[in-house]
C-alpha cells in the first residue's frame, strides 16, 4: 500500500490537550488536523475508514431513519448547536469541507468515486475536483436523482473498481444509508474510506461561497442561510427548536452509533 505524506506533527496529538490558541492555528484547525491524522493513521493499518458528519438537522434526519446503530466507523459533529446538545466544546467539530481538502492533499494517487447532486452539479464538481486533485483518478460518478444506484449496488460497484475513497453527497438520511451499505460490504482490513458530504459539492464549486471570515466566526451557518433563506429557513428555526426538545434523544443516539462504531 502506497503511505499517506507524513501529516502535520500536530495532527498526532490529542485535541482535548492542545491549549487553545497555540501556533497560531485555531482550535477547528486543529481538531481537523486531528480528524485527518485519525483517518490516515486507520488507513496506514489497513482499516476501512468510514465517516459521516452530523449536524442538528441530520442527527434529527438519521434518528428517524432507522438505520444500523453501526452504520459508520467515525461520526463526527459538524455544527454549534449539535456540539452542545452533546456535551462536546465547539471548537472540536470539524467538518467535510474543512476535513476532505486536507484529506486529499495528503493522500496519494487514489481512486475515487463520487455520487450526489444533480447531473448538472456533480460534472461541474468532478471537473473541478480534476483539475484540483489530478493527482487523484475519478473512475466512478453518479448524480443523486435517476442516474443513482441503490445503496447495495453502489457498495459492490465501488468495490468492482477498486475504489479507494468515495465521497457521497447526498442529502441525509440517504447518504448515511448508502455509507451504511459501504461499511456492512467491506471488510474491517479493506482499507477504503468513504464520506458523507453534505453540501460540500456544491460550494466547492462556488470558490467564494464562504468568505474569509465565517469560519473563524464560527457563521458559516449564517452564510449558508443568507444564500439559500428558501430552502434552509427551516432547518435554523423549527428544526433547531425541535433538536433542543429532543435533545436527550439525540446525546443518547450518538452515544449509542459512536460506541457501536
């Protein structure tokens, strides 16, 4: 197996000892060094790495979705709110577009494959991800609508290609699902990794979709919502208030998926 470029030193050490503000690298900074450090030390042992990111809104999507306990080796918070509902400091979440460039950067040549959005976005997004990482080999791609297999069948095509990530936007509860399926087909020693990504296919696309300021003010959020008010309105209102009630439900969802992971 061909070895990762070495990480950043600080990636090898645990988040909860870093003081914070050191080296001039925030604190989201370094808990994503250390998420990636993580990823790649699996991947260096031979271990199937899979990792999906959750929010208020997708913790609350996947709780209903009645899905495996175990449906992912890595559940990750992306999200103020939901960091606090799990008795987590917000300065330990991470998220897939602060996590997957990094990822790729120091990964070597690898074969990827891509599904999510609309047949429109995803060839916009895999151009941009050539021309990015050219590095990398996209050898498969489908959209989320009528061009999108089943859970099962994506499992086995990716693993016909000998697929060595795949990165899945979705939407959830669906993307966890087809993550589901990812991990209940490969082996613990596979070596794969796979992600869910949320909304990271479209606003890698956008170069400026966030500004320089956001995420250091933690207001991606607010961004987000400035430019999509139509169809993320509700997400940050009714469905923030609803993760709040629900909130015990929640802790003790992640609980349950984190130690069965």
């Amino acid at each position: 197996m061909e070895r990762a470029r070495q990480p950043d030193r600080r990636r090898n050490l645990d988040v909860s000892e870093r003081p914070s503000g050191v080296g001039g690298v925030t604190d989201i900074e370094y808990a994503t060094e250390h998420l990636v450090s993580q990823v790649l030390t699996r991947r260096a042992r031979g271990l199937r790495t899979t990792c999906a990111w959750l929010n208020h809104y997708t913790a609350l999507r996947v709780s209903g979705a009645r899905l495996p306990h175990s449906f992912a080796d890595i559940v990750a918070i992306d999200g103020q709110l939901l960091s606090r509902i799990v008795g987590e400091p917000p300065s330990r979440r991470t998220s897939a577009d602060s996590t997957l460039p990094i990822l790729l950067d120091s990964l070597p040549a690898a074969r990827i494959a891509l599904v999510g959005g609309s047949p429109s976005s995803i060839a916009n997004f895999r151009q941009a991800f050539e021309r990015r990482w050219s590095k990398h080999e996209v050898v498969y791609c489908a959209d989320g609508y009528g061009n999108r297999p089943t859970p099962q069948a994506f499992a086995s095509q990716i693993l016909s290609a000998s697929v060595d990530v795949a990165i899945i936007g979705l939407g959830a509860p669906m993307q966890e699902r087809y993550l589901a399926a990812i991990k209940d087909a490969c082996a613990p020693d596979s070596a794969i990794m796979a992600f869910t990504c949320g909304g990271w296919m479209d606003q890698f696309i956008q170069p400026d979709y966030y500004p320089r300021w956001a995420y250091p003010l933690g207001l991606t959020w607010l961004v987000r919502l400035s430019r999509e008010p139509r169809r993320l309105w509700r997400r940050y209102t009714v469905d923030a208030i609803h993760a709040l009630i629900v909130r015990r439900k929640i802790r003790r969802n992640i609980h349950d998926w984190r130690q069965q992971s």
